[in-house]
C-alpha cells in the first residue's frame, strides 16, 4: 500500500529491497511472486503502486546475478503497470523502472530499445500529460509530475548504452527529441534532467551533440534563482572545460567569465565554479600570463549593481541553508574598495554599487597565486622563455594586489597576499639566478 507519509513509503520500499538482499534467492523469488500476484489481483491503484515501486527496490538492493534472473519479469510488469492511466500507479511504476535501469546497468541493455519507445510514447500521452489529465486525477498529477521520471528514464537509458550511443543512431536521435522537448518545459525540475541528459551525452557521444548551444543553454543557468540547476550548468561546464577550456569559451555567449565570478558571488563556497576557474588557469597560464593578471585585477575592483542580484542571492542562500545576502557594506569591503581601486577611479558607493565579496576576492588571489606557481616551474625549465618576459611585463600590478590584500581586514585575504609576496620574492631570486 502506499502510507500517505512519503518517508514512511521510502523506508518502506527500502527494507522490502533490503530484506531481500539478505534473505536469499528463494526468499527473493518468493516476494517477487508476492508483489506480482498481488498488483494482478488487487486493483486497488495504492496497492498496485506500492508493489510496483517495491519490485524496483528490490532489483536495486539485490543487484547481481540474483537480480537478473527476475530481470524480465520486473521489467515486463512495470512497463505494463507504466501505462495505466492511473497517476500514482504509472509514476511508481516509472520510479521502479528508473531504479531497475540504474542498478541493472549493462544488463538492461537488450531492453533499452523498446523501453526507450515506450517512454517516447508515453510523454506524449494523454493520460500522463498534467495539462489533459481528468479532474479526478488533476491533484494526483501535480503530485506525482509524470514527465519527471519519465526524464530521469531517459537520463539512467543514456548511462546504459553508454559509448554505444555513436552507433545507434535511431535511439541517439529520439533521445536528442526527447531531450530537446524536456528543455522547453516549464518544470525546472524535468529541465534539470534535460541538462543531466546532455552533459552525458556530451561524454559519450560529442559529435553528435549542438555543444554551443548546450554551453550556452548552461552559461545561462548560472544566473538561475534554481539553485539545482545552477549546480547541474556547473557540472557540465566543468565536464567540457577541463579538456579545452579556451575552446568552449569561444562556443559560448560573450560573457562567460563575468557569469561565472557572478555565479560564485551568489554563492562563494561553490567547490564546483572554483574548479572551472582553477582549471581554467592551469590549462591557459603558460599562453599568456598577462591575461590572468588582467582578470585577478578585474576581479579585486569590479564593481556590481546590488538589485540586480539581491533577490537571486536570497533565493540561493535559503535554498543552500547559508547566512546572509548580498551584504557586503561591511568595514572589510569598504576599507578593501579605497585600496583596491585603480588611481583616479571612485570607490563603490554605499548605496547599490558593491565590490564581490571578499570570498570571491580571496579566490581571485588563490587564483593568482596558482598563475605565479605555475610560471615558477616554467621558469626553473626555461629560463628566458616568451612566458618570463610576460609575467615580468605584470609583476607591478602582481605586487600592488599582494599588497592590498595584505593590508586588509579579513585574515584570509591578508595571508594571501603575504603568500603571493613571497612567491613574487622567490620568482625574482629565479630570475636573477637564471639572469646570472
């Protein structure tokens, strides 16, 4: 049955998997026999779900051999169950369908073709469309959001066939349907499976993949007020840009950098923008050590206008459990802005005009601190490379940033500073040795 609590169902589900996890092959054989006998003879729409859901976990937890001896027949009862008409039983029986496919893995790929045309078939069925369903159903279906799990289907098929996906072409160009139509809906929620679709995708099978447009669709995402489908850009901006960053910022909208620095502003402790960037340096800092200069730079006086992110910020701060919004008008900021601005430039106002935050500036530091590291070991290899000579060209806009992140109130920002000093200090004793 299905208890109207849904940690009671979870936990539920779980121990019937679990059970049988222990329990052995007969055990196992048993219950399944059980689950099945019981959603032919009840038609009691809990009831079938329940079981349906059930049978999901218990491949999950089984996993092996064991499991897939039960394989078709699971597989078998949930795409029948899959296509009743009824809204809590074609979601659970999708939700077990998508744990089979997950926990059968290369197993499940003899099914993966008609299932794949059994999902297409129902997206675009009336029974399981929230806008066509009857008004009995109505509630049930904004409940329980068929489309989602059919998405998270679609999204558990491509890790299946995995590289496999090149060679198939009819069930790459569905998926790509698939895919195309989930971006365009309304619900975040199918769109944040629409974007986890394409960043496998664009693992297994690039070629056939609009990369531009999937950086784009995500570099737009950054800004989201989601906070989950900010995270899943994120992701898939790293997957493309740790094998050639320069390559997929041109593929991108003007503007990626300052998205990124924005998006880690709203979110200063986001491990997965901080990777990007650091990435980003080690691939670039040798080509032009000057340009990373020029952004730390940017990053340590740039100036934002507060509206423009004070919703989004409050949005992301609630939804990651952290403390505060933009609120940078602090003693810190302002006696870091009078010494961070350029000569002649005005410092951010009081008003609506901000500095990022110190994290984000800090980072900025760490950021630099990366690009002079690297250009050391270059230099130690090739003294009086393209690669010294351009970093010297910079060293005095190096030397003012360490300085005024060493004067500043926040101890982490002063210490790294101190270290970019001293990392200045002992690439010019290189300099000089190699000179020498």
């Amino acid at each position: 049955m299905i208890h109207p609590d849904p940690y009671v169902r979870s936990v539920a589900y779980e121990a019937v998997g679990r059970l049988c996890s222990i329990g052995g092959n007969a055990f196992t054989g048993n219950e399944i026999n059980y689950l099945i006998n019981t959603i032919v003879s009840n038609r009691d729409p809990n009831a079938r779900a329940g079981c349906a859901v059930a049978l999901g976990c218990i491949h999950s937890h089984v996993g092996g051999m064991a499991a897939g001896f039960h394989l078709k027949t699971i597989v078998g009862i949930l795409m029948s169950l899959a296509n009743d008409p009824h809204p809590a039983v074609h979601f659970w029986a999708l939700e077990g369908l998508a744990r089979v496919i997950d926990s059968a893995g290369l197993t499940f790929s003899g099914y993966v073709t008609s299932t794949l045309g059994i999902l297409a078939r129902l997206y675009v069925a009336d029974t399981h469309d929230i806008e066509v369903s009857s008004i009995a159903n109505s509630n049930l279906e904004i409940e329980l959001p068929t489309i989602n799990i059919i998405a998270r289907c679609i999204q558990t098929l491509i890790g299946v066939l995995g590289p496999d996906l090149q060679d198939m072409s009819k069930a790459r160009d569905l998926i790509l349907t698939l895919i195309g139509q989930f971006l365009q809906e309304a619900d975040h929620a199918v769109v944040l499976e629409g974007l986890r679709c394409l960043e496998h995708l664009s693992l297994f099978a690039a070629t056939y993949v609009d990369i531009s447009g999937y950086v784009r669709r995500a570099q737009k995402e950054l800004a989201s007020p989601e906070w989950e489908l900010r995270d899943v850009a994120v992701d898939g901006l790293y997957q493309l840009m740790k094998g050639d960053a320069p390559r997929i910022v041109t593929l991108a909208e003007p503007g990626l950098e300052d998205d990124l620095w924005l998006a880690l502003n709203t979110a200063p402790d986001h491990e997965g923008i901080r990777k990007i960037i650091r990435n980003w340096v080690s691939q670039t800092a040798l080509h032009d050590p000057r340009v990373w200069v020029d952004r730390c730079q940017v990053i340590m006086t740039k100036i934002f206008d507060r509206r423009s992110e004070k919703d989004k910020a409050k949005v992301n701060t609630q939804a990651s459990g952290g403390s505060g919004g933009m609120e940078l008008n602090d003693e810190e900021a302002a006696s870091f802005a009078a010494a961070a601005v350029a000569p002649g430039e005005k410092p951010a106002t009081q008003g609506t005009q901000e500095h990022l935050r110190w994290q984000v500036r800090t980072f900025a530091m760490v950021c630099l601190s990366d690009l002079l590291f690297i250009v050391g070991e270059e230099m130690l290899v090739n003294p009086g490379s393209l690669t010294e000579r351009r970093i010297v060209e910079k060293i005095g806009e190096v030397i003012k940033m360490a300085f005024s992140a060493s004067t500043s109130n926040v101890v982490e920002l002063r210490l790294c500073g101190l270290k970019i000093i001293d990392q200045v200090l002992k690439v010019s004793n290189t300099d000089c040795h190699s000179s020498g």
